[in-house]
C-alpha cells in the first residue's frame, strides 16, 4: 500500500516539472504576443507540457508510463465527453442571441464537414498533451488522497494558473480587463473540471478528458464565438473570458457534484487496484 506521503510527493513533483517545462513556451509566445506564432507550434508544446511531466514523474517513482488510463473504456463516455462541451455552449449562446447580448453573424460561412473532421482530429492532437497530465495523472492521484469535490477544485485552481500567463501577458483572452477575464476564465475552467473529473473517474480512460476538452476548444472557439456578432458589450458575455460560460460551467458542475456517489471509490489503493481500473 502506498502511503499518503508518496502520493503528494509525486503530485507536487508533476506539478513542478509541467510548471518548468511550461515556462520555456510562456517566454515564447509572451515575447511574440500572439498565440498564433509560429503556426501555433508554440501553443502545441506548451500544451504537451503537463503530458511529458506526468510521463516523466511516472517513470520517475515507478519506472513504467501506466495508470494514465490509456484503456478505451465503454464508448458512452467517449460520445458523453464529447457532447457535453457542445451542448452547454449551445444553451450559452442562445440565451446571448435571445437576449440581444449579441447577434448571429450571418456572414460566418464554415466548411461544416471540415470543421468538424479535420477540426476534431486537430484539436485532439492538441489536447491530449494536457490530459495527459491534468486528468491521466493528476486527478487519479488526488482521488487517492481526498474526496471527489476538492480533487476537482484542486484541479481546477491549477489548471486555471497554468493559463494565467497567456492571458495576462500574451492574447489568451476577449479583450476585457484582465481581472474580469481571469475570473471568467477561473469560474468556467473550475465548473468544467468537476465534468472532466467525473467523466475521467468514472470512465477510467483519458480518451473522455480528451474528447471533451478538444470539443470545448473546437466548437467555443471556432464555431460558436465566430457566429457571434458584437452588439456592445458581447465580448464581456461570450467565449472563455465571458461570464455566459462562467455561470453554465457553474450549473454542469453541480451537476457532476450531485452524482459524485456514483464514482469508485479510489482512495489510497494498492498500485495493482489503481492500475486494474487505469
């Protein structure tokens, strides 16, 4: 049985090395000032950033690269992931398009098959270097020391710094004052991770954190904001920096939090026990 201590030694040993390998990709794109440098290439490392520390602090204390929960799992997970992100942003945006806070841009023409083949393949690349972090190794571990509501909040609260600096410091953000979007962007990535935790937990597979996260960046931030006209004061409702998202987020994650009691129970399992249901 491992201890406690062990644990923590290893989450915080994560968290340092994915907060160090990040630093490298904050100073590049903060010194260009735009996400897009590079052909985003940029943005493909910072985000593998939090995969290669949960890799590396894996074959640190245990020599292998398992219980990330590299199995499939049953598909329901897969398709709940990916549908979920698409449809609290639809209830979003519509409130927005109903209330005036802003209007539908008749002139966004997508490729619609495009988008969402090439889009979802594309944005799965991307994401899975995060989950592989943040949901393949962090949030397994801290199921192991404590309960579901503050693994998830835990989680939540790091996963929103580690974007701090792009959004203080490059154009991670709707250009709204920087504390009004970091606490936008805080409330929605928190509220998120209490699904991403459930789903990741339940499922015992990564691939439901990837599918939603690649879903949430897909359709939020190419499909729904682009269909989005600026009536006045747009820019401070919708997107990840607005408070339509925030307060959503807020109402998925109770949701997750009301059937917590359906998760395994994972605290401080034997190695075997983690890995049989990874």
């Amino acid at each position: 049985m491992e201890s406690s201590q062990k644990v923590l030694k290893e989450i915080i040993t994560f968290i340092v090395i994915a907060f160090a390998l990040s630093s490298i990709f904050y100073f590049f794109l903060i010194s260009r000032g735009t996400l897009e440098a590079k052909g985003r290439l940029y943005v493909f490392g910072l985000m593998w950033c939090p995969g290669i520390a949960g890799l590396i602090t894996r074959l640190l204390f245990h020599r292998n690269i398992r219980g990330f929960g590299w199995g499939w799992g049953k598909t329901r997970y897969q398709i709940i992931g990916y549908l979920l992100p698409f449809s609290y942003a639809s209830i979003a945006y519509v409130i927005v398009w109903l209330s005036g806070l802003g209007s539908i841009n008749e002139e966004f023409s997508p490729n619609y098959l495009l988008l969402i083949s090439l889009g979802t393949i594309t944005n799965c690349v991307f994401a899975l270097g995060e989950e592989i972090g943040w949901r393949g190794f962090l949030v397994p571990q801290l199921a192991r020391l404590t309960d579901f509501t503050k693994t998830s909040l835990i989680t939540g609260v790091i996963w929103s710094i580690w974007h701090y600096p792009l959004v203080i410091f490059a154009n991670y953000n709707s250009g709204t004052p920087a504390w009004y979007g970091l606490t936008c962007f805080t409330v929605m990535a928190v509220g998120m991770t209490f699904a991403l935790t459930w789903i990741r937990l339940k499922s015992g597979s990564v691939w439901t954190a990837m599918f939603f996260h690649t879903s949430h960046n897909l359709y939020i931030q190419n499909f729904f904001n682009p269909l989005t006209k600026d009536t006045g004061i747009t820019k401070f409702i919708i997107g990840e920096f607005g408070v339509a998202l925030a307060v959503i987020s807020v109402i998925v994650a109770y949701i997750f939090w009301r059937m917590r009691s359906r998760l395994p129970d994972t605290q401080l399992k034997s190695e075997t026990e983690v890995l049989a249901e990874s």
